[in-house]
C-alpha cells in the first residue's frame, strides 16, 4: 500500500535498513541507543531493524560499553565478510582488479599491464593497447584470478565496478556504453561484452563509470576529502580528467576538464581537438614536450619509468646541477595544470581541489607549491582564498576502491537485500545512496 507521498510499507522499511546499515558502516561500531538519533528512527523501528540485519547476518555484536548508570550497551557493527565487491581500474598503463569485503578491505588483487611501444621519436599516436577485447579479456582473467583463492559463499558477491576513461552512458538494451575518444573507444558495449565474457552469476551487476569519478568518490567517502561538501578531485595520470562534488551533485559528477581549451589553435589534444589542457598538463604530453625541448626520456620504457627519469632529472640529489629543460618543461606543466585549476575554482568554488592518480601522486609535493601558486594567480581573489589544494590520501588504488563502492553502494540502496537476476541495464539504485550519504 502507497501513501500520499508513493511510498510503500516496503520503501519506508527498506529505507530503514540502509540508514542503519549506513551509520553503521561508516560510524560503527555504535549501540542501539546511539543509533536512534543518528537516524533519526524510533527505538522501536531499531529493535525490528537490527533483529533482521543480525537474522540476514549482516550485523553483529562487538562488544559492550558503559551506560551513564544503567546496563552496559552492546555495540553492533557490519559483519565484514557478509559481502564482497570487485574493483576494475582500467587505467592508462595496467588494468588492475581487486577483491574486497564489505568495509573495503583488499583480499586479493592482480594488475596487467597495457603494452607500450615506449618513447621512441617517430613513434605514432598509440591505441593499440586500449583494443576492446584485450581489455575485456583482462578484465575477465582478473576476475577469475582474485575469485579463485577467495571462499565466498554463493550470492555474496555484490557486483563488479569497473572504472574506465571516458564518458559512460547508460541503455536499456546494452547496459554501461563507454564514449572513449582518446583511446579510440566508440560506443563501446563494455557490459554486454563482460556479461558475455565473465563466468559470473546473472545475479552479480556490473557497474561502470568515469575513471576520475570513481576515483572523486573514493576520496570523498574514505580519504582527503571526507567532511567537505563541495570539492573538486583530480586525476592526473596519461591525461586528466576530474570529479566534481557540490551540494546539489553530492554523488559527484565527473567532467571532461582535461579537454577544456587552454590554447586557440595549440597544440593538438590526443582527442584530435586543438589546444585542449590534456596536450600541456598529462603525462603523455608532458614527455612529448620534454623531448621535443631536446630531454632524453629513456626510449623504450613506459610512461611511469619515463616520468620518473624526468623527476630525477629535474630535481636531483643534493650538490647536483638540475636538468634546465626538464625544470622548465614542468615549471610550464605546473603553469597550465594550475590555470586549469583557476577554472574550476571560478566555475564552482570548492572547498578542496583534490589531486591523485599515478602521475599526479609521483610528481607529488615537489610539484605541488608552484600548481598552488599558478591556479591562486589566475584565479579570482574570493574563491581562490577559500579553497586549499592537496594530494589524494588513498594512493594508486584509489580508482579500484571508488570502483568497488558502486555495487556497495548499490547494496547499501536495497537495505543490504541481494540483487535480483540482471536486467538488461544497470539499476540506478547506486545514485540514489550516493546521493544519501553525506561524510561526516
């Protein structure tokens, strides 16, 4: 039966159990008694809630504290190994998948690495290791990979979160549909092609989404940008992409900044446009520059190798005479990232800006004071004393991990009950926890 707002019994008990399970999950262990105000149901309502999360063995008791003169309360908390999720980065040097339990602990993990053909100077622009079936083939071994030493029961696996670069939109007829035109992706049916590929329940999602927003998310509900409201999440790897969190998009939207034009007729962007942030601030374009200056990335190698040549070239040990070419190559790098920056901090005026991925967390905080510098200098005055700028907190796992929320979040929106058999599409019940869940 509806009420007048369209609610059933079933929506009202169904919310009930994700807002338990919520706060107990990233606030647990907790009493009944605390539970109540955090919230906001009746006691009664948490007697029956808790009863048939213990019953589903989701919950369980973790010990007692001391009342203020009465009987000790019994503390509850998410029972770790009552679910599990599988995380995907499809990154731009490795494909890396993890397994992990209910409060995100790893339990297994493999990467494989994307073939290269190095920094060799008339080498051309380099697709091959994004071919579909590659990529799907890795991602299928992996699964079977971390599933094989792993005891889970049946029906205990979540879901596979997968992040990926691009844009993904969602069909009813082909689920998850990647638009990845700098890595030659074209309406890519990437989860019709992994439910066809994977030996996996029909009952275990797929879930995919914008590398940069995954990892946007994993930051905000587990690293450096928990307890903000509004932040901007950066991923600078072969390219950059970036996350954005507001008040009125508390799930986090991911935006294409990397192609955001910093140069009328510049230099051309590996999406084939001109002038676009991504050809002067990734990775791929900062070596190409680097060379083009007269450096010597080391031929052969693949970008990390090369980027941390030219790190150890720009900034040697102590009593050694820098690179000059490679110094000013990332004193530009760092101008452009910085007034890529100003950008976003006049668009949407966050509290945080947020950077990660591989080659933002190697550049690191040498690089860091002089993106400050840069973005505050092109930036209004206001916003850009209000924001501070920071490295990521959860390392280079940090795509995985917000990979691996989305079928956790999507459990936490069905109040923990186990997906039914897939539909064609993927359900969009995982916006609507994201959505929900506010950092504290």
């Amino acid at each position: 039966m509806a009420g007048r707002n369209g609610r059933t019994v079933r929506d009202l008990r169904r919310g009930n159990r994700t807002a338990v399970l919520q706060r107990l999950y990233f606030d647990g262990p907790m009493s009944r008694y605390e539970l109540g105000p955090a919230t906001g149901l009746s006691s009664g309502s948490i007697s029956n809630v808790v009863a048939e999360l213990v019953a589903d063995g989701l919950v369980e008791e973790a010990g007692s504290v001391d009342s203020d003169g009465g009987r000790p309360r019994t503390l509850l908390r998410v029972v770790p190994g009552s679910g599990h999720m599988i995380g995907v980065d499809v990154g731009e040097t490795r494909v890396r998948i993890e397994l992990f339990d209910l409060t995100l602990t790893e339990l297994a993990r493999t990467e494989r690495p994307l073939e290269r053909q190095g920094y060799e100077a008339d080498r051309p622009l380099r697709r091959q290791e994004y071919d579909v079936d590659v990529i799907v083939g890795h991602i299928r071994d992996g699964i079977a990979e971390v599933l094989a030493g792993a005891d889970i029961a049946p029906g205990q696996l979540l879901g596979v979160g997968i992040g990926v670069p691009g844009i993904v939109a969602r069909t009813p007829e082909r689920g998850a549909v990647v638009h990845g035109q700098t890595i030659g992706w074209d309406a890519v049916p990437l989860e019709s092609l992994l439910r066809s590929a994977c030996e996996l329940p029909d009952t275990v999602p797929y879930f995919a989404d914008n590398g940069a927003r995954t990892l946007g998310q994993a930051e905000m509900w587990f690293g450096a940008g928990r307890g903000a409201r509004n932040a901007v999440v950066v991923l600078f790897g072969s390219g950059v992409g970036a996350c954005l969190v507001t008040e009125e998009v508390e799930n986090g939207r991911s935006v294409e900044w990397g192609h955001l034009t910093v140069r009328v007729r510049g230099r051309r962007c590996r999406c084939g446009a001109l002038g676009c942030l991504e050809a002067y601030a990734g990775a791929e374009a900062l070596l190409d520059r680097w060379r083009e200056a007269g450096g010597r990335p080391p031929e052969g190698t693949d970008e990390e190798t090369a980027l941390t040549a030219m790190l150890a070239a720009a900034y040697p040990p102590e009593g050694t005479e820098p690179d000059p070419v490679a110094l000013a190559v990332l004193e530009e790098t760092a101008e452009y990232l910085g007034a890529g920056l100003s950008d976003l901090i006049n668009l949407f005026q966050p509290e945080r800006i947020l950077i990660g991925g591989w080659a933002g967390l190697q550049l690191g905080s040498r690089f860091l004071p002089a993106v400050r510098r840069y973005a505050s200098s092109y930036a209004l005055r206001y916003p850009a004393q209000r924001v501070t700028i920071d490295l990521g907190r959860l390392g280079p796992d940090a795509v995985t991990v917000g990979a691996a929320i989305l079928p956790l979040a999507d459990f936490f929106a069905r109040g923990g009950r186990r997906a039914e058999p897939a539909p064609t599409g993927p359900s969009p019940a995982w916006r609507t926890a994201l959505e929900e869940r506010t950092p504290h």
